[in-house]
C-alpha cells in the first residue's frame, strides 16, 4: 500500500502506556465503523498502550464527531482522539454538507484544545470503497488514525 501509514514502522519517543486515548465511534454504518474502531484499538495495544487506557465513546452518526471529540479532549486525562465515522455518498448534497462540516470541526477541537484529534472518517462514494479503506484491499483508516496519533503525541 504505497502512501500508506500502516506500510511503515512508528517508532515512540514517549512512553505510551502512560498516554490515554478516547476514540469516538459514529454508529452510522456500524460494519464498517466497528472494522475501523478493531483496527484503531489493534494497532493502539500493539504499540504498548494499555487497554484500560483506550475510552470507547459512541455518537449516533458522522456529523457528532467533532462534539464528542470536543468533549472527550476537554478531558484532562486524554491525551489523543481517534474519530472514526463513514459517509457514504448518495443522491443528494447531503454528503457534502456533512463532510466539510466533519472535517472542519475536527479541524477546530484540535485548535481549541491543542491535542492531537484525528480524523478518520472514510468519505467514499460506495459502500465496497468503505470496506476497502475499513481492513480490505487498502488497508485500515481506523489503524491509521491510530499511528497518527501516535506520531502526533511524539511531534
């Protein structure tokens, strides 16, 4: 998988059983937002994060990432928040809105609260390019958020 986060190796300087993660799960189509949240606690343990110190938090759809992300960051105790939501487009603009909205307000808690807040949410046009990106042919996103974020608590 050329480009690929998951392709490389991410060496910590920081001691990661001592960070904690909360990852915000939308349950809007949950088979391929369960499959992005295995890959995202998967690649958070092999890299020595203690499962006690992942946080699972549920929104119903896409769109309440960004304030389940602000909420969790505003903890003292998260260091890092992994959001994994899917959009899947269809006939109407409806994609877009949601979209750029997600993508701005995740953008936004990462400047308000100045913590890594990651962005992984599969935008993709079809329901099969969703399970590519979600552990198929091109890998995990969810696994990615993850190696981001630890990339980031290292910056």
């Amino acid at each position: 998988m050329a480009g690929s986060l998951t392709s490389g190796s991410v060496e910590s300087n920081v001691d990661l059983s001592k960070k904690t993660f909360a990852i915000v799960v939308a349950e809007w189509n949950s088979e391929i937002t369960e499959a992005l949240y295995s890959g995202a606690v998967e690649s958070l343990l092999k890299h020595g994060v203690r499962k006690k110190d992942i946080i699972r938090k549920n929104v119903p759809g896409t769109f309440e990432l960004t304030l389940g992300a602000l909420w969790q960051a505003e903890e003292k105790n998260i260091d890092a928040v992994l959001c994994l939501g899917c959009v899947i487009q269809g006939e109407t603009p409806h994609f877009d809105y949601i979209c750029q909205a997600v993508a701005y307000g995740i953008t936004e808690v990462n400047i308000k609260t100045r913590k890594p807040v990651i962005f992984g949410v599969l935008t993709t046009l079809d329901k099969q390019q969703a399970f590519d990106r979600a552990g198929g042919k091109h890998g995990n996103k969810g696994e990615e958020a993850a190696l981001t974020a630890i990339k980031m608590l290292n910056f």
